[in-house]
C-alpha cells in the first residue's frame, strides 16, 4: 500500500467530528465501498481503508494518540484491525448483527478447515496370503503437506496474513437496504475464497498451495484370513487436508487370486479329490494336500462318490480371532476308462461275482412328466 492517508479524509469528516458524525460517515461509506457490492478497480482497497480509519477513530483512546501521534500511533504497521474482525466491537453493525445472528456470533466465525480426501487402493493377493495374512507393499500417488512450508503456503512456512477484506473471519457481511429497513446477510470472502487469510508471497515449493504430489510406497499389513468383502483402513494415510486440515483415510480392498486346487468359502476350504473303486469299495488311508502341508485321510471302505470328509482346523483363520475354519474334501470315485489285460480279469471275476442285478433308485419325476400327467396325454 502507498502512503497511508489521513483517517479524517478517509471517513470523509472534519477533525472535530464527533462520534456519531464518524460513525454515520462510516456506514455510508462501507455500503458503497463494500467489495460485494462496489466492483470497481480499487474499492476494496478502499473498504480496508474505511475499516483501519473506523477502527482507530471509533475508539476514543486509539483517536485520542492518532490527533496526537498520526499514524505512527497505529501499533508501528501491526494489524490495523487489531487482531479482531473489521466489524468487531465497536462496530455500527453490532446491533443487527445481534438481531441477525444471534449476541454470541460476535461477528467472528472460524473458517472451516478441510479433511483431506480418502484414498482407495486394491492389493492383489495369493490364495495363501489371504489365508495366512501378509505384509505388502501398495504404490500410492497423493498429495502430502508441503515439507517447505509446512502447509502454510507462504514462503518459508511465514504465518500468512489475515485477509484484509474480512478480517480473517472467511466472510464477509453485507448490508442491504430494504423498505423492512437494513439487513445483513453473510456470504464467503471472495478475495479469500473463505479461508480468512491470503497468500501475498506464495512458497516456490508448492507454488502456494500448500501441498504436493507424491508417490509413496505404502506397507499395508493384510490380516490372515481376509476376505473380498473386507476393507482394511490405514486411518490418515490418505491426502492431506488442505490449508493444514486432517489427512484423509487409505481404504485397502483385496482381490484374492484363485488356488489351482482349493476354493474357499467364508473360512472353509475345499477340496476335491479321485478315489479309485478298489479304494472306494476297501477304504484306504491316502495323503490330502491342505493349506499347511500334507495330511492323511482315512477313507472308509464303501465310500461313495460325492461323500465328504472333514479336516477340522485345516481351514482359514478368523480374521477376527476366532477358531480356524476346517477342509472339506469332496470325494469322486473314478471309473477306468482303459484298462490292462490284467485288470480286465479282475473285473471279469467280480463281474461274475456281483451278477448283473440292477438297483433300483428312487426316481425324481421331472416336470416334463408332471406336466403330461395334469393335461392327461
Ligand atoms: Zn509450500
Ligand atoms: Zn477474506
């Protein structure tokens, strides 16, 4: 700003003005100079203007060193708003805005600071990583909080200063003359875009904004025994939160590859096997691949085909802490397709043995029959 200008010549009064005469002179021209309201190049320079004068002549203390001192008076270039709102106490607009807003607004409002947003990524595991739980390591492009400024956006993470047009508050108020009389409406700073402070010497880091991309990467600890449905939360791993506000979260979802022997269901395994009909009509006792290695399974004899067993604990763990699932195993007794001179003996003789009687199984009528039957064909 150039050299400031006199606060009589500001508000527009004589040095002898009194109280009222100011403050009269200043409602007037706040309506006219208010940057809402007043377009014009330089109107909002001038409404910080009127506001800096109004404060000091308001006050019949700060008025009383101003005649004496000048500007020198002013606090040796501080915040010529003294720390307050423009229309802090004091303000000719005291009594609406009570009326307005409430006695406890006080025409102060915090700006609202943002959460970062939430990030979402998928992590690609093996079968047996979901079961047993793994440590991975997921590529993330997000913005983090400028290192140089510290997220201030001003150079050298400097305090960036107030807004001037609202004082810090994030908006600004607006009086607007009606035929009920004068109201005050609010609406968001437009030279701060709400955020009550401006950036007058950006950081060259972040060019101003505070924050910046980066490419992570991330160890993401997967829990034995997840499962698609679960989404795992890496609370403030997310983007960072504009203008210093709370990260974002990091939500992991998995995407469990398939097992080229087992299948899974919730924690249950299973598994599917071939008998032969020696094994299926004797028994045997055979080996079972499982999550955890090698077992043995005794099949008894007359086993049958589809007929399951269970191996308890072979499943997957409980996410949660509970007792592991168990492994089924599915049994298919496999006829020969070709056999040996020798085995065709063999099946010869017990051909002759178990003769040529058909069993009979109960039969399941299809709709096709429950359909000829009801029209009588
Ligand atoms: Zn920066
Ligand atoms: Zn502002």
């Amino acid at each position: 700003m150039s050299e400031k200008r006199d606060y009589y010549a500001v508000l527009e009064v004589a040095r002898t003005a009194t109280a009222d005469e100011i403050k009269k002179s200043y409602r007037r021209l706040a309506r006219v100079y208010h940057p809402d309201v007043n377009r014009e190049d330089g109107a909002d320079e001038h409404f910080k203007e009127i506001n800096e004068a109004y404060e000091v002549l308001s006050d019949s203390d700060r008025r009383a060193r101003y005649d004496q001192f000048g500007h020198a008076a002013n606090g040796m270039g501080g915040d010529p708003f003294g720390g307050g709102s423009p229309f802090g106490d004091g303000s000719p607009f005291g009594d609406i805005f009570d009326t307005f807003f409430g006695a406890s607004n006080g025409g102060r409002r915090r700006p609202t600071v943002q959460r970062g947003q939430d990030l979402e990524v998928t992590v690609r595991l093996s079968f047996e990583e979901a079961v047993f739980g793994a440590e991975k390591m997921v590529e993330l492009t997000r913005l983090e909080t400028c290192e140089v400024c510290s997220g201030k956006r001003q150079k050298d993470g400097q305090e960036p200063p107030r807004c001037q047009t609202c004082g810090g508050s994030g908006e600004v108020r607006q009086v607007q003359q009606t035929i009920l009389g004068q109201f005050m409406t609010s609406a968001p700073c437009r030279t701060c875009h709400g955020e009550g402070v401006q950036i007058t010497d950006p950081c060259t880091n972040c060019k101003g904004r505070g924050r910046v991309t980066r490419l992570r990467n991330i160890t993401v600890n997967i829990p034995a025994g997840i499962d698609e449905s679960a989404t795992l939360r890496m609370s403030g791993q997310g983007e960072a939160g504009p203008q210093g506000g709370v990260p974002g979260n990091l939500y992991v979802k998995v995407q469990i590859q398939s097992h080229e022997l087992f299948t899974r269901q919730n924690k249950t395994i299973h598994l599917q096997i071939g008998i032969n009909v020696a094994q299926a009509a004797l028994g045997d006792e055979i080996d079972i691949d499982t999550i955890d290695g090698v077992v043995s399974l005794k099949i008894p004899a007359g086993t049958q085909s589809g007929q399951q067993f269970r191996l308890r604990g072979r499943g997957v763990p409980d996410m949660r802490g509970g007792d592991r699932g168990d492994q089924i195993v599915t049994v298919q007794v496999v006829v020969p397709r070709e056999l040996s001179p020798e085995q065709e003996d063999l099946f010869n003789q017990l051909a002759e043995s178990l003769g040529s009687e058909v069993t009979q199984q109960p039969h399941r009528r299809g709709f096709l029959e429950k359909m000829k039957d009801a029209i009588g064909v």
